[in-house]
C-alpha cells in the first residue's frame, strides 16, 4: 500500500510497503515484504509504541465456519488466556480473526 504525501506539486507517493491503518489487518500483495510466507500485516498500536506485525501462514487455508476447527485453534494457539489481550503480538491479531 502506498502513502501519498501533499506538495504544492501534487500528491507524491511517499512510502510503499506498510499499512496506513493502525490496527486493521489486510492481506499482503504480491511485491510487498513478507508475500509467500506471511498472509496479513497489521500495524499495530499500542500507547505510545507501534510496530508492523505479519502473521498467518500463507499457504494454509481459513476454515473458522468449521467449529470442530475454530475450537482447535483457539485451544492449540490460548487465545483465551491472558496475554492474548497484548496488540504488539501476532497472536492477538490471529486469535482476533479466529
């Protein structure tokens, strides 16, 4: 994705590669750092500190309709206990789409 910046001349794309959205979750395009390992990016904001974060393998499919595989993956990843709730860690934003 691509931020654009205002001159006096124009829009001039400034940065490509990093979500513009704080915490929202998109997938990754092809080009951008972490295609063919990673299927998301997010840049994650907590406080005063931020981070960009790929998760989720990008050669598995997303079967959350199935709930025999939701509850595996909830119990396998603890997406219920406590420090699931940290927005600077992959996991949060995996469980977060499970």
């Amino acid at each position: 994705m691509k931020r654009r910046v205002r001159t006096e001349l124009g829009v001039v794309v400034a940065r490509k590669g990093t979500p513009t959205k704080v915490n929202s979750p998109r997938r990754i395009k092809k080009g951008e750092p972490g295609h063919g390992t990673k299927k998301f990016v997010v840049r994650a904001k907590k406080g005063d500190k931020e981070k960009t974060i790929r998760y989720g393998d990008a050669n598995m499919e997303i079967k959350r309709d199935n709930p025999a595989r939701r509850k595996s993956f909830r119990a396998r990843h603890g997406c219920d206990k406590l420090d699931a709730d940290d927005k600077l860690m992959a996991k949060y934003w995996s469980c977060k789409n499970w």
